[in-house]
C-alpha cells in the first residue's frame, strides 16, 4: 500500500516541476502527433480513391476503348499499353473440398501443400522425432492442414482457363475473378 502512496506522491512533485515552458511543448507537441495522425488517414483515404480509379482505368475504360478501337497494343507518349488476360483465384472454405477434388481429378494435386502439425506435451522431447503414425496411435494431438499458395492458384487457374478446361462450376469453386486488364510499359 506504502508503494501506491510513494508513486502518487512521485507523480505529483514531477507534475509540481512542470513549468508552463514545457507543458507547452508538450501541448504542441500532442497537437503535432494528432495533426501527423490526421494527415496519414487523409492519405490512406487519398490512396484507397486512387487505387480504386487506377483499378477502372485499368481493369474497365483502356480494355474496353482498345476493344472497341480493335487494337490489342498501342504506344502512346513513349509507353506501351497492351491488353493482358488477368485472373484472380482463391479458395472459399466452404468450397474447399470441391476445389481439391477438382484439382486431384484433373492431375493437379501436386499444388496442395499438405501441413501436419503435431503438438508434444512437457517431456515428449523424444516423441517429437517419431512419425506421424506413431504420434496418431499415441492419442497425440494432430492438426493436418491443406493449403495451396495463392500465386500458385492462380497460375494453374489460368492455364487451365486459357486451355478450356474449367467450366463455370469449377470457376465458382475457386472464387475465381478474370477479365482483361491494361497494362503500361516503357518502351
């Protein structure tokens, strides 16, 4: 209880030696902190707007100009702005197993990384070394967790796409979003 009392008494003869000099500069300084704060959120909502117009630039008018021009590639002001076939692809869980499937049913399963995670208790250090098997038949706790990298997905998606092998279905297992997009190079 005698440690609350020196604390508060500690406190209180700091806060008797503040001087009006420096709070001051410690108010100034506050303000300073929360104008940097507010600047940074008006950034982030700054650079959410112009991703957001990048993206329709990109993904929506240039493609659909160039489509209606015809053209798949076209130099404007020492740029190269050519038409590109995005896709992106994930996994919803709920879709999980009907994606797998598809990817073991079409040859594809290589991509699925399998994890197994094994949890030992205090003193197993020499049950940490056996297999899998044996930690199963020893009621130890096993999490098998399946995952395929994203870019990984989505470049088996998109070759599997361009090659006519997908159907609608199995572009809805992989929560898959395509369609041509601008993209600009230097020449």
């Amino acid at each position: 209880m005698t440690d609350i009392f020196e604390d508060y008494f500690d406190e209180s003869e700091a806060l008797a030696q503040v001087d009006s000099g420096t709070g001051k500069q410690l108010s100034d300084l506050v303000r300073t902190l929360r104008n940097v704060e507010k600047q940074i959120e008006d950034a982030e909502i700054h650079m959410k707007a112009l991703k957001a117009e990048k993206h329709k630039l990109s993904v929506e008018n240039i493609p659909s100009l160039m489509d209606e021009m015809g053209v798949e590639r076209l130099d404007v002001d020492g740029l190269t702005v050519e038409r590109k076939m995005m896709v992106h692809a994930s996994i919803p869980k709920d879709r999980k197993d009907e994606a797998f499937a598809w990817l073991r049913d079409n040859g594809l399963d290589d991509i699925i990384k399998n994890e197994v995670k094994v949890t030992f208790g205090k003193g197993e250090d020499n049950e940490a070394g056996a297999f899998l098997d044996d930690a199963v038949n020893k009621g130890l706790s096993v999490d098998n967790k399946k995952t395929i990298h994203p870019s990984t997905l989505k470049a088996v998606v998109k070759d599997e796409m361009s090659q006519g092998r997908m159907s609608e279905k199995d572009l809805e297992a992989f929560s898959v979003f395509s369609g041509i997009e601008a993209k600009i190079r230097r020449k």
